[in-house]
C-alpha cells in the first residue's frame, strides 16, 4: 500500500475553508489568531502546535499527515512542485 501524498499549501488552506465553512481571516479570528499567523503555521515557517492542531481537526486529519517531519519547516509549494 502506497503511503499518502502530503497535501499542499492551497489544498490546505481549501479544506479549512471547505469544512470550516469560513474564510481563513474568519476562522482565525473566530480561534483568536490572525490570519497571517494561520497561513505561516501552514506554509511551515512557523510551527505552532495548537494552531497546527486546530486546522488538523477542523480538515478531519492528523498533524503528522500534514505535518510528517516536524524539522521540515516547509510544507509542499502552492503548485505542488518539488523544491
């Protein structure tokens, strides 16, 4: 069985949306963060666990299936191109 693709930025940020039913500058409000603080938690150049959590549960997945190596600071580019 072949392990999952990680998901990218955008398909991140689209499914908090989705299952959030928000846009992220509301959501993050809603949860007492500011929207630039969500999108560094999900690009990687912030690591914050209960933001990390947060989205995780809000997509229906896990940290370590967004997040697999936590010294990775950098999640997949928006196109889904490899660095």
């Amino acid at each position: 069985m072949a392990a999952k693709k990680q998901l990218t930025q955008l398909q991140i940020i689209s499914l908090l949306q989705f299952y959030a039913n928000k846009r992220v500058a509301e959501w993050a409000a809603d949860h007492g963060w500011s929207k630039m603080q969500v999108y560094c938690v999900i690009k990687g150049t912030r690591q914050n666990r209960q933001i990390r959590e947060l989205i995780a549960t809000t997509i229906r997945r896990t940290v370590d299936e967004l997040w697999p190596d936590d010294g990775n600071k950098t999640a997949p580019p928006l196109d889904g191109a490899l660095p």
